[in-house]
C-alpha cells in the first residue's frame, strides 16, 4: 500500500503573531506551494531524507549558503518527531495500531523559513499519512493541537496554532484561541470564511532572509511570560485586529481590511528589531498603494491589490532586491 498525502502553504492574513497567545487570527490556505509525504508499506520503520537534508557538499561555501537557507535542521526531525507524537497520542487514547511498519518520505516545495508554513506543512502531510495508514481518526478540531505538538513537545520549537489550523481546515479561517475556551475544550473556536470573500491578494518573499519562526518567538515568548506590559496589550490589539478584519471581509470593506493589515505590521515592528531589506518588502507594496503585512514571522508578505494593474507593477519593483511575487490561490 501506498498513501501520499499532501498539506499547502498558509498567509497569515491578520492577527499574527496572537495565535501562540491566546487571541485571534485569520489565516488563508494557498495551494501555489505544497508539502507531499509518501508513506509505504516496509518491513521496517524507515525514515528517508529528503533534498533539505543534505549531508553532501561540493564546499564549505555550499553547506554555509545551505544552512543560511534552510537552518541546521531538514524535514528528517519533522517525520521523526511526527511519528513519536502520533504513537503517543494513539497510547493516550488506548488505540492498538496495526502490527506494520511503513517507509516515510517527503518532498516540498515551499519557500523554507521565510513566514509560509513549510515545516508545520510537512508535519500535517505526516500525520495525515500516518493516520491514514494505520486507520486511526483524529477528531478535526483536537488535529491541529497534535501537529503544533510535534514542533513545541517534541521538538521544543515556540509555536502558534494558526498554521496548523488552516492546513487542517483549508480555505479561509477566523480562529479564537480564548485561553478559558481552550483548556476546557482542548482546543479553539474555528469559524470557516467563504473563500470568495477573500479580496484579491499578493505575496512576495525573499529567499535570503530564511529565518526560524524560533528567533521572533523566543525573545517575545520570554517577554510574554514575564508580564511585559508592551506585548501582552500588542497580543490583544492583534486580536482585534482580527475581529474587526472578520467584520470587514464579511461586508467587503476591503479598504478598511488594508488599513488593518497595515496596523497589523507596524505594531509589530514595535515590538522586534526588523532587519532593513524586511522593512523594504513592505515599503515596496505600500508606496505601490498596497497594504502590506508579515504573512508570518518575516522574509515574506501579503496585502490586497487595490487593482490588476499593480500586480506587474510589483513583479518589476520586487525583482530589483531579488524578491519573488505570486498571486495565492486561495482555497
């Protein structure tokens, strides 16, 4: 037997970087990228590297430009950690799997590092395949906690919920991850959105500024715990920068959803040094007349486009700092 099973890239579209504290996002699944995981029948539980794997160099110039890239770690500790999470959760259930083993590997093609989802992407196409594989069901809502354990438990990677969440749910999501709601019930409140609704949309990144979701996270979750009066009252800006931006789509006023996806950017850059060429992906798009935000924790970004004919406009201006621009297909 053989199962493939694919997850997509994400944009945060508004409310990030809240979801790992307790406020509240939208999020949009784009399938312009995708992570695939193939999981066969083996006589022995096999792990595969993959191309972000490499231990094989033709220079020491090589393995530095790869690890600017694509950090220290592949997706090797992704499968493993998804495949140790996966067993203990079935053992937390009393669920008896299968005596078979399976051969797991993977590919991708999303822009690693650079705010797009690509590590929690491999990890839900894991789950997915293991699930699937072994006749195991996850509830739909519980799904998400499992896969972002997989970074935070097993990897102790710091983590937020949203990616997961629109990898599992696709499409378009309003999320609310209220603290009370989630202990009682294990997990938040998720409120599809018409996809439709969704203004027409770019994304531009920039491969060089490859950065861990890790390095914003660890200053800012220290911060957070210690009571920080700046980013807790940032956390719950966020937050309703999201409830809003929900209204906002929901009525199609998509200018006043540009102009809270902007606020959503600079509030952030209060809150953490940005190196100059992050903050020259969002001035490129806003001196074009376009919002521009982080889609995740920085080296990539999405606004709305107030017309067609900006969108070449764009390509041109991004090119001149090397920057890659898409149109997501959101769905």
């Amino acid at each position: 037997m053989t199962i493939e099973s694919c997850a997509y890239a994400r944009v945060g579209l508004i409310g990030n970087p809240s979801d790992g504290y307790y406020g509240k996002t939208i999020s949009c699944l784009m399938k312009n990228f995708r992570a695939k995981v193939t999981c066969e029948d083996s006589d022995r539980l096999q792990v595969v590297a993959g191309a972000r794997d490499s231990v094989d160099f033709s220079s020491i110039d090589e393995l530095a430009a790869d690890v600017d890239l694509h950090g220290y770690y592949g997706g090797l500790r992704l499968l493993k950690g998804s495949l140790k999470r996966f067993h203990e959760y079935c053992a937390e259930k009393g669920i008896d799997l299968p005596d078979k083993n399976c051969r797991l590997s993977y590919e991708t093609d999303i822009p690693m590092r650079v705010g797009l989802a690509g590590s929690s992407a491999i990890v839900t196409a894991t789950v997915r395949a293991l699930m699937q594989f072994y006749g195991v069901e996850i509830p739909k809502p519980i799904l998400p906690r499992i896969i972002l354990e997989v970074e935070t438990k097993e990897l102790r990677i710091p983590a937020g919920y949203q990616d997961r969440v629109i990898q599992v749910y696709g499409g378009a999501v309003f999320m609310d991850f209220d603290k009370e709601y989630m202990e009682r019930e294990g997990h938040g409140r998720f409120e599809e959105i018409d996809s439709a609704l969704i203004p027409p949309l770019y994304v531009a990144y920039l491969d060089e500024l490859s950065e861990g979701t890790e390095v914003f996270h660890s200053d800012i979750r220290s911060r957070w715990e210690h009571g920080d009066p700046d980013v807790v009252s940032a956390m719950r800006q966020f937050a309703e920068f999201a409830e809003d931006a929900k209204n906002a789509i929901l009525n199609r006023e998509y200018h006043w959803l540009g102009k809270l996806m902007d606020q959503n950017f600079d509030l952030r850059a209060t809150l953490f040094p940005l190196s100059a060429k992050n903050h020259e992906l969002i001035r490129i798009a806003r001196d074009l007349g376009c919002s521009s935000k982080f889609a995740g924790s920085g080296g990539a970004v999405v606004g709305i486009l107030p017309e067609e004919a900006v969108f070449p406009k764009l390509v041109e201006a991004y090119s001149k700092m090397g920057a890659k621009v898409i149109r997501p297909e959101i769905s």
